[in-house]
C-alpha cells in the first residue's frame, strides 16, 4: 500500500510540475522555474512565444559533431532565455534521446535547461503551406542537392510556421540578436539564408515559399536559399552598397552588414584553423559563420592547437570543448599557420 501511494504521489508532482514549467514558459520564467520537468513539453508548448532558436540536421545523422555541438551550446548560452530547439531528420518518437545517451553530443545538449530535441518531420511540418505540393511532387532520390533544398524548405516553414531566429549548424554564437525581423547579408546587395529571423506567420516568409514553388530548381546550388532571398529582397527594394558598419532597412525588414555575421567571408574559411598572432574581438558580430560546406578538407578543432575556431570553442562552448574536444583521443592533425 505504501508503494503505491509512493507512485501515485511520484505521479502527480510530475503532473504539478509540468504545468508550472507550462505556466512558466506563458510568464516570463523561462527554463529557470522547473528545469527537472522539460521533457515533458511539447513541441507546441515550447515553441509557443515565437522565441525559439532553431536548428536542423537534415541528414539521418544522430551524432551532432563539434561543430554541430558547439553551434547549439553557445546559441544556449547567449540565449539563456530563450528555447534553443534542435530538430533532427534521424530522430522519431522511438529514437529519441536524452542526456542518458550514449551519445556525448546528445548527453551534453540533452542537460542544457534550454535545449530541446525534436525529430524533424517535414510531411507534417509542411502542412498547410505552399511547400506540399512541391513535396509530394518532388523526387528526392534524382535531387543532386537534396540535402540543401530540403534543408532550405525546412528552415522557412519552421520559422514561418514558429517564428524565431533560424541558424545554420555551423553558426557560433558570440552576443545575442536583439531583432525581429531581419536578413544577413553576405556581401552588398546578396543575402544570406545561413541566419535570419521573423515572428510566425510573416508574409516575407509566405512569399518565399511561394518563389520557393514557383521558381524551384534543384540543379542549381543556392537556388533554394540565398538565391531566393537576394531575389524576394531586391523584389521589395533598391538595394545599395553597405557604408562602413552600417544595417540596411528594407520594407521594415533589417538588412544586417555583413560584418554581423560573416566577418570572415567565405573564401577565407581557412582563417579559422589557422593561428592568429592577435585575436580578432569581432566587436561588430552577433554570431559567426564557419563555412563548414566549404571544408572539403575536413579540417576540425584540435585541443592545444591554439586556432581561432580552437579559441572560439573554448570561449563560447566550453562544455562541447572539454567533452568533445579534449575528451576524445585522435581527431585528426591538420597543419596550423600564423596569420596576422
């Protein structure tokens, strides 16, 4: 008898405290009323306030790497506040995971208050926009970029469908952003799709999708994403060359210097695994792009190496650092080059 009242009181402070973490969420308390209670919210409850950070892993993967790790951890640290969710294409209800994985990836973010996993499910996540017909229709075995296109649709209808800040998985977080509707510009006059945010239902977003449709190209790379956006921005306004570190307004949509996320431009990936003689302070960046699609080297963070990415690793995600890093034997040697 006394074991049952034991499970049947076990049961219903589950129950009290999942509504608190609820209420919490609603209130302004976020994650740090009932952290122990988290894996009991859904994806709706968590996602609710148009707040969230997200993330995708497109792949079946289910063993982020450090990059992967670290983009996640640091957007959790700067974000404290703020859910920071994690959606994976691998995952289902029956595999999902939790800080009890054996995975050190999955263990770490798993125990962040404010990271949430969930499978990414696009039949269901395309419902009720323009991307389902093209879903259905499309043949994914005969894309040659089907790991970017699909990547490109996910990421609209989630911020769409959620509102939120959207950032790739390569993506480390260094000062939060304080806008709501925004663009990152790569370079003058051309968009990125790597980071950008909205609240849900935004009609830029509905409008993409919609080009997204009508103009749909697989066999050119970036056609779904940057592409699109440089497209639906200069459909809406005369875009003109940044001055000095100065943001661009269009149709109440920031357009941010390249400055704030891309300091470092893409043919210059190289630079963050080399060594540095002075460290650059990045004081005009809210986040930086590592390029890994540009890493056919696979080039990685060795611990004791002393590169920029190392420094980066240790500064804004010291948990993926000491486990994944410094915890883990081998991972590679490349050759370290100083740079100024």
């Amino acid at each position: 008898m006394l074991k049952e009242f034991q499970i049947v009181l076990w049961f219903l402070f589950v129950f009290v405290s999942a509504i608190f973490y609820k209420l919490s969420l609603q209130s302004g308390c976020i994650f740090s009323c009932m952290p122990i209670t988290k894996q009991f919210l859904t994806q709706e409850d968590v996602m609710s306030q148009s707040r969230s950070i997200i993330f995708v892993e497109i792949t079946d993967r289910l063993e982020p790497p450090p990059l992967v790790s670290c983009s996640v951890e640091s957007a959790a640290r700067i974000y404290h506040d703020r859910p920071v969710v994690f959606f994976m294409k691998g995952l289902n209800n029956s595999t999902r995971r939790d800080s009890n994985s054996t995975s050190a990836a999955f263990s770490l973010l798993s125990a962040m208050k404010n990271v949430f996993i969930f499978p990414l499910q696009m039949e269901t996540l395309f419902q009720e926009t323009p991307l389902l017909p093209w879903y259905h229709k499309v043949n994914a075995a005969q894309e040659k970029y089907w790991v970017h296109v699909s990547s490109d649709a996910s990421r609209l209808a989630l911020i769409w469908k959620y509102g939120g800040i959207y950032m790739d998985t390569d993506v480390i977080s260094i000062r939060p952003i304080t806008l709501a509707n925004f663009l990152t510009a790569e370079a003058s006059k051309v968009s990125s799709s790597g980071v950008f945010g909205f609240p849900h239902h935004h009609w830029f977003l509905w409008d993409c999708m919609k080009d997204f449709v009508r103009n749909y190209n697989g066999r050119i790379w970036g056609n779904q994403g940057p592409i699109l956006m440089t497209r639906r921005l200069r459909a809406l306004c005369n875009l003109t060359n940044f001055h000095n570190v100065e943001d661009q307004s269009c149709q109440n949509i920031s357009f941010l210097h390249p400055q704030r996320f891309y300091p470092i431009p893409y043919p210059a990936w190289r630079q963050y695994y080399k060594v540095w003689k002075r460290r650059p302070d990045f004081n005009n960046s809210f986040a930086l792009h590592l390029w890994n699609f540009m890493n056919k080297e696979h080039k990685t963070v060795v611990a004791g190496s002393n590169t920029l990415a190392e420094n980066l690793y240790k500064t804004y995600c010291p948990t993926t650092y000491k486990d994944l890093i410094q915890g883990t034997e081998g991972g590679g040697h490349m050759q370290q080059n100083k740079t100024e």
